[in-house]
C-alpha cells in the first residue's frame, strides 16, 4: 500500500440533562475534567468533542470511541448530563443556544447571526491517512459519489426545534447553509484547492482555512482525508461501518490513479441532489445510484452495491467479513433516524426518543440485545407498522404477534374457515360468480396508540367544521366565492354540485357524518387522502370486524384501554337527533339490492332507527313525511341511496325525491348528508381544503393532505401529462378505487390510455403524487406478509362550533390485495379490525 491508510475520527457528542431532556451548556465544567489532547470544546457550550488518536484498525477505532466516550460520561455524571452522539438533539431548540466564549467563535456569530444560532447539530469526522496533499485532493473528487450512502447510513437527526423536520438528516440541510460547504467542483492539484481556499479568506466570507466545510477536505494539520458528511452515530458499530467504507473508498481511488483512470467529474448539482436525497429518506428512502445519468434506487440496494464494489479493498485492508456483517446489521436495524421515529411512534413523547439515544450512545457499540422476538421469514420494509428493524415486533404488537408465531398451518386455517363461517352467519357476503362469498377479515387486529389517536382527532374534527361551513357558505352567501378563494366555475363545475342543494334550510347540518380516508407513510406520519361527506360507508363492518375477531379469536390479548366501537350506535342517534324535527328518526336504503345492505341494518338496529325504503315512505299534502306501514311521522332521515335524491320515485313511479325535498325545504324533514354534499367528495376541490381551513377557521391544518394537480388547469394538465407514468391518476368523482392508475406500477400501455383520456377530458381526472404507504403483516394463507393499508374514519357533525364535531370511537382498516399498493372498498377486499387504544391505555397489555 502506498497510502498511510491510517484511522481516526472525531465525534462531537451533545450534552443533555437527563431531567429535561434538553441541552445542557455545561461543556466548560466537564471539559474541565478532561485531558485536553483529546476532548476540546465546539461552537456551541452544549457540545464536547473528542478526538482519538491515529489506529490502524477497526478493532482499534472502536477501542477509542468507545474508551473516550467513557471519559465524557464519567465527567458528565456529576453535572446530571448524559451524552448523546447524534446529528441533532431530539428536544433541541434554538433557544437553547449558548456560544463558547472564544474571540473566533465570538467574530463568527456576529458574522453569520441565524446561522450560528442555529448550529445545534453534531457530526462525526473520519481521517485516513494519505501520503500527500496532491493525491488526497485527487482522491476527495473520484469518491464523492459514494458519499450519499455513507451520509444515509449515518442519518440520527430526524427531529428539530422539537418536532419531526421529514428529514433523516435535518443535520446535514443546516449545515449546507455555511458559504463554504458541500462540493467544491474540479481541482487539479494541492495547489489549486489552497488558491480556492485563500480566494474564500480573502473575500471576508469565511475567516480562516478551518472554515472550509467541505463533504471531505485535506486535514488542516495532519496528512489525512477527512470525511465530514456524516451524522453523529449513537452506536459506535454504525461509526466503524462508515470509516471503513471510506477507507476502502479511499484505497480503490488511490489504486485508479495509480492505473492512471480516468475519472469524470460529478456536475456539483447532481452532487447537491444526491445529498440532499440521502438527507431526506436515510435509510428509508431512495438514493441516486451515482452512475453517469443518476437514477434513485433503494438506499438497501446501495449500500449492498457499495460494500460488494469495494470489496477488493476491504478484503485486502481486512475489513471485509467486518464491514459486510456490519452493512447487514444496519439494513436489518434501520438507522438511528429509523429507530428514534420507532420509538417517538409508540407513545408519542420526545422523552422516549432522548432516552433511547442516550441509552445506544452510553451503550455497547453494537447496540443492546434485543429480546422481543423475531419474525424471520417475515418480509420486513420501511413504514411497516407492527414489524420494525431486524424483524423484531414493535411493542404494541408484541403479545399478538407471539400468539400467532410459530401457530401450525392448520390452526390457521381452522381460524380462517371459523372467520368466514361468521361472516357467512351474520350476511357479511358479497356476489361473487354467481355465489355469495364472505367479507375476509384478516386475523391479525391494527393497533391504534392513544397519541396517534387524539393527533388524528384534533386534525379531523378541523377538517369537518370547514368543510361543514364551506358547504353551508356555499349553498348560502357564497362568500368563499366572493373573497376569491374559490373560482365559481371550479365550485359549480363540480362533480358534486347540485342546484337542488340551494332549496335545504339556513342553518341546517348538510353532512352530519363525514368519512376521511387517511394513509399513514413510510416516515410514520398521516395524510388525509380524500372526504367523504354524501354517503361514507364502512362503520357497520368496523362493527363487524370486531365482533369476528371477538367470536374467533377471544384469547387474543387485548390492550388496556381499548376502545369499544359500538360507540358509535349511540353517536349516530344522538346526532341525527340534534337536527331532528318531529318525528322518528329513520335510515333510508334502496333495499336488499344495495351492495351496503349489510351496513344499513347494522347501523339502523343498532342505533335505534327505522330501516325505511323508497317504497314505505310517503309525504302527504302538508309535506309531513310518514311511514306507509303505520302512519308514524318521520323527523329525520340519514339518507344512504346509491342515487341522487331527485331520481328516487316510488313504486308507481311518482318522484318520491322531489317530495322529500320540499318537504326539506319546507323545514318539515331533517335529510341528513343532504342533496349536494357530494361536493366535498369531489377530488378537484380536494387539495382546496386546507385553503378552507384557513378561511372559515383561522387555523392552520392540522393533518397534510397529499399533493394534488388539477388537471382542468392548463399548467398542471401539461406536467400531469410528462409524469403520468410517475403519479396517481384518479376520476374526480370515483369510489372505491374505481378508475386508480398508479404510475410506476401501470403498463406502457395503461398509461398512454390513461394521457389519452386526461387530454379529452382534463375536468373529469386529478393527479396525485404516491404516497409510500405504510404495512401491516397480514395472513396470505398461514403466512404473514406486508401488506399496505390505508384507514377509513368517521366525524359526526352536529353543528360548526367548538364541540359540535366528534370523532366516532372506530376505525375500518382496509388492506390492498396481494401484490398491489392499490387500498379500496370494492367488494371482496380484506379489512382488519383496528383496536383503538385510549390516550394513557398500554398497548401491548392484556386488558379485557
């Protein structure tokens, strides 16, 4: 070898107040402690780093990290600190912001104010040793593709100021911002790098050669290559990972000048994409595989393609067999970014979250032990909900998980012939080839933390009260037109306007109950995929769900705190009741020939009200609407017709709808989910709605609806039109799937159909960007797979105020087919039942 190849590395470690959680700027006191060759101060009063001395070794290097490690928390422990080595701290805020007190340090911050502020963040550095300047500066250029892997690998920042940034490493944006980071595009030689170099000193931007920030950089006072991309790592393993890729990555650039290979430039653009790519997913996401015209590839799929690439040089520096099993750990573990949204996912506290990073950075440099059990045949992937890193069950589904593993085959399928035999019993059927099949209930229950559970409550019970004033604004004054929010032709060229909506009462509740379809993402977080406010079905089968699972599966262990569904039986009493005028409250229904049959008797027996077809209601000269069988006034009727309300006649042909409505009009009915609620079904008006939270609340939204392109818009049409094989296409007006195309799953040819069909008709499509949705492990015979998931949920709405909005207590989860990322409601489909955990129940505990 003609490099020195030598190790070290620097680590820069938060210092954190195991009471609160938050920094702590008490880095004078424990330095104070320490000898000064290796632990020194940072910018910032909250962060110590060490430095450990030159090692020829892994085995060495992890020596080091973790004996200097050691010295930091034995000097920290007397000032109630614990230490933590990630990129940002999880409750850092920029408050908490304390300067060291150096006259460099002083000058920076009154130079770059904000920016030094904000600098919050730890890092680690690498060093290897290289013969001379000349070739370091030449090796720093051929290896800059391969530094987005090493930065996801790193990736430990995903939370900032408090709060979840969407980013893997926030760590790594922040410190783009200084003037002299990132690339810094050709070098010749030694020379040119110290010229660009001096031309940044003298241009008074940055002060001195310690300021250049770049991705790798010569040391400036020792003969290494240092790699300064990376997060800070909380597990030591993940660190030796890294600094040995980088020293094979070194040696293989050093042997291709030695060859005397050419090597093309990277674009520094590309370069920046490809950063800030591996700074978003980590792990998790997509990076740009680094070829000649970069494309995104699973971030799994390029590190396996790293480690192979280099491994001659690992083989021949002796790292191979460690750094492959190394690589392999990680991809099964997640990064810390991946771990710490695991841990903030299961109760929703940041305290989790810095405990858990303490904990791995105080820890062995592997990381603990796990002791849940693993499912090793299971399939693991990103924003899998029940299933994490390496297999291992998360905790709200330990216990259930543990019953069903190692369950004999033919267990399995006596549950599932039970299942469908209770289906079957109880009319949860559907047509199938001229025969009635059984809804399929999965047996394997979703679990819905308390946390998760009041953010979606607060999120949805905003989004029902604007909508409910946009329709009430709508169908009235129109100011929402007036004030220029909305154009009048994108409202009343809606699918879902109806003139005859005009005819229904001031201050009438036009949708009493409001279906939401959320997805939860690869990153944990939710989205509001559409509304539903005409006819939202799905709550008599949440409701049966249940019940099967009940029937099947009663050892099954429950959590405490777990919530009843048939709450909701009362709710939609109560709130059909609040709008009610005299009379019985009853629930319309084309009859047995409807495909939500099953729904409308659940619904009316359970919550005490008439089941009434078209046929067995009346409205007689004083427009009072009666039941024909016994003459009983009806005061309210929850309208859930697979028609318009004005092409519904009776038996004899009379347009029985027309009635009803006037009878409406006249104030002597309560329709409930009246005649032009549809409108906030329709897609186009979709990504409209956080526009309308804004107005008539004076909020701003609490959950984020998915991107979203009107394809009526000329703009937009032409964009949707070059991407149509990359997004979700969708009919404004579809239901229940009907009409999806998504993108990179479809055909060549499905998708040229579908451009086709956006050209000739722009009004009636919307585009959507994928969402990567999250899994559940889900029986494909007696085998778990992943499969996606989407949620259907319900608000009842008895007015706009505060409190008028409740979100009923269930949830349907339906579950896409084997091998397909499309969920709906279609007959046939799998649904699960969601157990809801109460805010302060234990999920993964056996309450009844």
């Amino acid at each position: 070898m003609t490099a020195e190849l030598t190790l070290g590395a620097e680590e820069e470690l938060h210092l954190i107040d195991r009471r609160s959680g938050k920094l702590a700027a008490r880095a004078p006191q424990i330095l104070s402690r320490l000898p000064g060759e290796s632990y020194s101060a940072e910018l910032q009063r909250t962060t110590v780093e060490t430095n450990t001395d030159v090692v020829r070794t892994l085995d060495e290097l992890r020596s080091e990290l973790l004996r200097l490690r050691r010295g930091v928390i034995a000097a920290a422990e007397a000032e109630g600190v614990g230490i933590a080595a990630v990129g940002t701290a999880p409750r850092s805020a920029l408050a908490d912001f304390e300067l060291t007190g150096t006259g460099r340090y002083a000058r920076m911050q009154e130079q770059y104010r904000l920016l030094v502020d904000e600098q919050l963040i730890c890092g680690l550095q690498v060093h290897v040793g290289v013969r001379d300047r000349d070739l370091a500066v030449d090796i720093m250029q051929r290896i800059s593709r391969r530094l987005p892997v090493l930065l996801a690998l790193s990736t430990s920042s995903p939370y900032w100021n408090e709060q979840d940034t969407g980013y893997a490493s926030i760590r790594s944006i922040i410190w783009q911002r200084w003037p002299s980071a990132g690339a810094t595009g050709p070098l010749a030689s030694a020379a040119e790098y110290d010229a660009l170099l001096g031309d940044l000193i003298s241009s008074g931007v940055i002060a001195d050669a310690k300021m250049a920030y770049f991705d790798v950089r010569p040391s400036a006072h020792a003969p290494t290559l240092e790699l300064r991309v990376c997060d800070g790592c909380p597990l030591v393993d993940d660190a030796i990972l890294i600094a040995g890729l980088f020293r094979a990555a070194v040696r293989a650039a050093e042997l291709d000048i030695e060859a005397g290979r050419p090597y093309v430039h990277e674009a520094v653009p590309v370069h920046r994409a490809a950063m800030w790519q591996a700074a978003r997913g980590g792990l998790s996401g997509r990076l740009v595989d680094g070829g000649e015209h970069p494309r995104p590839v699973p971030a799994a799929d390029a590190v396996r393609a790293l480690v192979a690439e280099l491994r001659p040089q690992l083989e021949e520096l002796g790292d191979f067999e460690q750094v492959r099993e190394l690589a392999t750990t990680v991809l099964a573990r997640g990064s810390s970014a991946d771990r710490q949204r695991s841990a903030f996912a299961e109760r929703g506290r940041l305290d989790d979250v810095v405990d858990l990073v303490i904990r791995e950075t105080h820890g062995p440099a592997g990381g603990e032990v796990p002791g849940a059990p693993v499912l090793p045949r299971y399939r693991t992937r990103a924003g899998d909900e029940a299933v994490g890193p390496g297999s291992i069950p998360r905790p709200a589904y330990r216990e259930v998980l543990e019953r069903f593993r190692g369950m004999p085959e033919s267990r399995v399928d006596d549950l599932r012939a039970a299942r469908d035999r209770w289906a079957t019993g109880h009319g949860l059927t559907y047509p199938a080839g001229g025969s009635a099949r059984p809804l399929e209930i999965d047996l394997l229950p979703r679990i819905l933390s308390g946390h998760e559970w009041t953010r979606l409550e607060a999120g949805l019970v905003q989004r029902a009260r604007a909508l409910e004033r946009f329709l009430e604004d709508v169908y009235g004054e129109q100011r929402v037109i007036a004030d220029g929010v909305l154009s009048a032709d994108r409202v009343f060229g809606a699918s879902g306007w109806r003139e005859e909506g005009l005819r229904i009462p001031t201050g009438t509740v036009r949708a009493p109950i409001i279906g939401f379809d959320l997805v939860r993402n690869e990153f944990g977080a939710w989205r509001v995929l559409g509304d539903t406010a005409q006819a939202p079905s799905g709550a008599a089968v949440a409701l049966a769900a249940r019940d099967a699972l009940d029937a099947v599966l009663p050892e099954l262990p429950r959590p405490a705190g777990l919530l009843a569904p048939d709450g909701v039986l009362p709710l939609l009493h109560q709130t059909l009741a609040a709008g009610a005028k005299p009379g019985a409250l009853a629930l319309l229904s084309p009859g047995p020939s409807s495909a939500s049959w099953y729904e409308h008797r659940r619904l009316a027996e359970g919550a005490h009200l008439l089941l009434v077809h078209p046929d067995e209601l009346e409205v007689d000269e004083d427009l009072e609407v009666r039941s024909r069988s016994t003459g009983e006034p009806i005061g309210a009727l929850y309208l859930r017709l697979d028609t318009d309300l004005l092409d519904l006649v009776d038996e004899k042909g009379r347009p029985l709808g027309e009635r009803l409505l006037a009878a409406a009009a006249a104030g002597r009915v309560f329709l409930a989910n009246a005649p032009g609620a549809g409108l906030a079904d329709d897609k186009a008006l979709y990504r409209a709605v956080p526009q309308l939270i804004r107005y008539y609340l004076d909020e701003h939204p609490l959950l984020e609806s998915v991107p979203t392109y009107r394809t009526q818009d000329t703009d937009e049409r032409l964009a949707v039109l070059e991407r149509a094989g990359e997004l979700v296409t969708k009919p404004v007006d579809g239901h229940g799937g009907a009409g999806v195309l998504i993108g990179p799953f479809a055909s060549a040819a499905a998708v040229a159909t579908r451009r086709a069909d956006i050209a000739a008709n722009p009004e009636r499509w919307v585009a959507q960007e994928v969402v990567q949705l999250s899994s559940l492990p889900t029986f494909w015979g007696a085998r778990l797979e992943p499969r996606h998931v989407d949620l259907r949920v319900f608000v009842h709405v008895r007015g706009t105020a505060e409190g008028d909005c409740v979100l009923a207590p269930l949830a349907l989860t339906r579950v896409a087919p084997h091998g397909s990322l499309v969920v709906h409601a279609a007959p046939g489909g799998t649904v699960k039942d969601t157990w809801i955990v109460a805010d302060g129940g234990a999920a993964g505990g056996s309450g009844d």
